[in-house]
C-alpha cells in the first residue's frame, strides 16, 4: 500500500515541548506561588496544634479512624459534612469566578499539574541546560553523557514525586509516627500503596505528560469557554499592532510592518508548545510567560510593551482606532462576576454564621419499634429509646436527662438510677432509655405522646434537645 493509499491518523505523536527560561513580573508570580504553595503542602502536617491531652495535636488532620477532620481549631464531624459541602461549593464558585474575570488563571499558575510541571522543568533545566541545549540532548544518539544526564533528572524527580506522595499521606495520620512507621517498615499497606501510587502518577505526569494532561485528561479546557465571553481579560495578541510581522532588517522595509519582529520567542517560552499569535487556543492555560517573553523582546528594540499581553477582546475595535483599553476594573465588575461574587460570598458568610454557632453537644433519640411498647407487671406502659450523645469538646462531662411535655412519665436509664451520665471527650455515647406512664395515666391510654428530651451539661450552660413520642394502648 502506497502512503497515498494509507488511512489519515487519528492521533498525532507527542512533540517534545522544551520551553526557554525567561525572566520577568509573571514569572516571578508564578516562581512565589509555587513556593507558598508547595510549602504549604510539604509543611502543614508537621505543624503542631494543642486541643489538649485527649485529642491529636495536628493540625491540619484527616481521621478517618475516629471520623473526624481537624482544622488548627476547628473539628468537622461526620453529621457536618455540610461544612466539606459549602467548602467545594466555594471552591467551585471561586473557579468559575476568576475563570469569567481572567480566563484560566487557575491552570497558569495554581494548579497541582502547572506547580509540579514548573518544579520538574526547572530540575530539567538545571540538569540538562537551557532550551537549545535540551533540544541537542533529545535529538542526539544515546552516549554515556545523555544516560548519565537522563539518569540524574529521573533520581531527582523521583525524589520530589516520593516526596509528594508521602506528603499526602501525612494528612491522614500522625505525621511523626507514620513518618517513623514508614521508615521501619511497619506502617500499614494502604499508606505503603499511596505513597506509591501517588509516587507514580507525579513522576509520570510532571515528567512525561505535562501538557498532554491538560489538553486531553482535564476536562476545564472544554468548559471555560461557558465561563469567558468578550470582556474576559485573557493572554492574547494584539494582531492589529504586531501584523504584518516581519524582521525589520531594513528601515525601508519595516515601514509597512507591525510591531512584532517573529523572533518566536513567546512560542519558545511556552510550556504548552503553542503560538498565542494563533489566537485564542483550547491548549493555552494563560501562564502569560509569552507576556514576559514578548515585553522583553519589545524593550529591546525599542516597542511600547504589551504586544501580547492580558486583554479583552471587546476592547479590539477601541483599540484599532486608536483609543486606550477599558480599566480592568471595567471589564472585572459586570453582571457575571458580580453575581458569581455574592454567592461565594453568601456561601462563605453562611458557613461561618453555622460555624459559630453551632454547639458542642448533640442529642439523637430513636424509639425502639420491636416490640412497640412493653406492659409490665403493675399495667404500667414503658417505651424505650435509643439515644446517642455527641461530647464535642476536649474534656469529659456529665450530663443530666430530663423530660419535657408530658408529666406523668417517668424517665429512667438502662443500668442505673443515676438520671446521669458521663460522656468521654470527643466522643458518641450509646445510652439506652426507658420512659413509663403509670396505669391510667393519659399517656398510657394516648396513642402517640409527643415529648422533648433535653440533655445538660452539669456545671455548665451547654444544653441539647431532640423530639420524639411515645406510644400508648391506643396506638
């Protein structure tokens, strides 16, 4: 079969992308972030908090033994999961906020993928030289000196990749203990797993995938475009001042060309491998080291900067004729934003009213339906309950039952005559309770009674209460 005869691809091969270091504002934006970022990542486990002598002293902890997540002061239990909920709910509204204000700033500069594709280029680029020299070694035959280079950036990769996963797994257990486990070999299989699948997937993905992560494993690309609309302020090219391109080599020549000069050098820098003069491209994650790259470029030939730069195309026709682009501001506060402002506002506002005042003590009563009620000896009518008391504070407590709208019964407690008892620290406690009407009261002969049961601490203010009812003859 001749290659006219052949089927078209379906798929093109990967082109190794070997972005050029530059220096400027974005870049070293972005080298700021990735250290906070990364910092914060690597160190919060090992950040210690006091809650006292009964709880864990992490402060940032995922327990998942105990159901429980610790936040320096703040401790989410399973029946707050509403707290995790609005969390992801602003985290999503705050994503489709910067997205409809500043296109993919996210991608550029905060992403997981982005900050550990910074990192691992910037070890290749220690190891292996500058962008020329990266496209030599790629290009030339295995020797001992390429071996020995590829050898030395996959070992410090595979560092940084063992690093973060073992970082993550810290979040979930004491970070000292499990740190000590690990290292002797006796730490549990599923934190061995982790660290080594995360392990892996850093290695591969910051190492070897980079851009392909983005363009054909993320889904964002395909929906930021219901995000953006014409007064989005995104990395663009500003192709009615910068065409006709040319080298400018010559005065007389130059005359009829534009502003830029096809040096490449906003392709070379970019970590995506794509030209920003193409327009606007599902690939670029506005990293807007084409911004430096091109500043630079027009600084030295002596160009006002800004050829490529962050701007909204509802400002193009202004600009064609001359006029300055809108303040960014303009383009920042419309209807979009606004709206996606207020909800993550209101999100987070409602978040922090549930968090204060929530209480540290919760009471959960269910009758016990088998059978429905139990007549003893002397015809009284008894019901029983179970109960379950949430003790959210960090010491333990005594807490008293009573009972409140119906007096003629009686309340007692399974083991004791005590109309006490004693909750640990942070804990639920299983109680199980018996309320009795005496023969002939009108709660024995009621079918259903309604009653609210109330818990307080002793020698202290916190008090909880739950309803419930309890049966008659007359059910």
């Amino acid at each position: 079969m001749s290659a006219a005869d052949s089927p078209p691809k379906l798929y093109e091969a990967q082109a190794p992308v070997f972005p050029r270091r530059v220096g400027g504002r974005f870049r070293t934006l972005k080298w700021w972030i990735m250290a906070v970022t990364l910092g914060i990542y690597y160190l919060t486990p090992w950040i210690r908090w006091d809650r006292g002598p009964n709880l864990p002293d992490q402060a940032v902890l995922v327990d998942l033994a105990h159901r429980r997540f610790f936040f320096f002061w703040i401790e989410i239990w399973p029946h707050e999961f509403y707290f995790v909920a609005g969390l992801l709910i602003m985290a999503g509204l705050g994503l489709f906020l910067f997205t409809s204000a500043l296109g993919r700033v996210w991608c550029g500069y905060s992403c997981p993928q982005t900050v550990w594709t910074d990192l691992f280029i910037l070890v290749e680029r220690r190891v292996e030289g500058d962008r020329n020299a990266r496209l030599r070694l790629w290009n030339a035959k295995w020797s001992a000196r390429k071996a020995r280079l590829r050898a030395a950036k996959w070992a410090l990769w595979l560092l940084i990749a063992a690093a973060t996963g073992g970082a993550w797994v810290f979040y979930f257990a004491d970070a000292p203990t499990l740190a000590r486990a690990l290292a002797a070999g006796q730490a549990p299989f599923v934190a061995y797993a982790s660290v080594l699948l995360l392990t892996a997937t850093t290695f591969v993905f910051g190492g070897f995938l980079r851009e392909q992560v983005c363009i054909y494993m993320c889904p964002w690309p395909r929906i930021q475009a219901a995000m953006m609309d014409e007064d989005t302020l995104t990395v663009g090219y500003r192709g009615w001042r910068g065409e006709p391109r040319g080298k400018h080599r010559k005065a007389a020549a130059a005359a009829g060309l534009g502003d830029c000069i096809d040096c490449m050098a906003c392709v070379n820098v970019c970590p995506m491998g794509i030209d920003i003069r193409d327009g606007q491209q599902l690939e670029c994650i506005t990293c807007a080291l084409c911004i430096d790259a091109c500043d630079d470029v027009m600084s030295r030939i002596g160009k006002p900067r800004g050829l490529i730069d962050y701007l909204a195309l509802s400002d193009e026709p202004r600009e064609r004729a001359g006029g300055a682009p809108r303040p960014a501001w303009r383009h920042a506060l419309r209807p979009r934003t606004i709206l996606c402002t207020a909800l993550w506002a209101g999100v987070g506002l409602a978040l922090l009213v549930a968090l204060f005042i929530r209480s540290d003590v919760s009471l959960a009563v269910s009758p016990v339906r088998s059978p429905v009620y139990v007549t003893l000896a002397d015809g009284a009518i008894r019901n029983a309950y179970e109960v379950r008391l949430r003790n959210q504070d960090g010491a333990a407590r005594s807490f008293v039952f009573t009972l409140e709208g119906a007096r003629d019964l009686q309340l007692s407690l399974e083991g004791t005559r005590n109309p006490a008892v004693i909750v640990p620290a942070d804990e639920t406690f299983r109680q199980r309770l018996y309320l009795t009407a005496a023969p002939g009261s009108a709660a024995a002969a009621a079918g259903r009674t309604g009653v609210r049961l109330w818990i307080t601490a002793q020698g202290g203010d916190a008090r909880a209460h739950a309803d419930t009812v309890f049966t008659g003859k007359d059910q």
